[in-house]
C-alpha cells in the first residue's frame, strides 16, 4: 500500500485539514512566490469572509513570468493613444 503524499501534513488543533483541488503547474507557481502557501491561503480566506481584523494577504512583487501579459508600454508605445491624431 502507498502512502499519500499529504500524508506528512498535519492539521494544526483546532483545525481541519482541507484539500484544494487546482492545477498542478498553478499550485508549483503559487509556491514559487509565497513563502508558506498555508499561511496566505488562511489570510485570503479570512479576509474575503470579512472577519473582523482580516486584512487581504499582501502580495511581493513578482518577476516577469510566462504567464504574465506582456507590457508594451516600454517598447515605444505609451499607452495613451486619446492624444494621437488619425491619418
């Protein structure tokens, strides 16, 4: 019989433990930028169910990833384009 790889995972006393289904390469991502996934997730979750004193997690500033749209701003066009005349 295998062991279950959550099966070193323990719940702290007074809680449960609680399997979040989602993508593997978003859980490996997700783990990449946060230092205790466990610790945002709770702070995320307490936050958007308002409870008193919650406050939303904060995120790091992240590098530029794959999944991340590419800002074109920074190659010549500045965005803005309500100043520009048409042809």
């Amino acid at each position: 019989m295998q062991a279950s790889v959550y099966s070193h995972f323990m719940a702290r006393r007074g809680e449960d433990n609680i399997t979040v289904r989602m993508a593997h390469d978003l859980w490996e991502r997700f783990g990449e930028v946060v230092d205790n996934r466990s610790t945002v997730l709770r702070e995320f979750v307490r936050w958007y169910v308002r409870e008193p004193g919650a406050k939303m997690p904060r995120r790091e500033p992240m590098h530029r990833g794959p999944w991340e749209p590419i800002d074109r701003t920074d190659e010549g066009d500045q965005g803005d384009r309500s100043s520009r005349s048409t042809p």
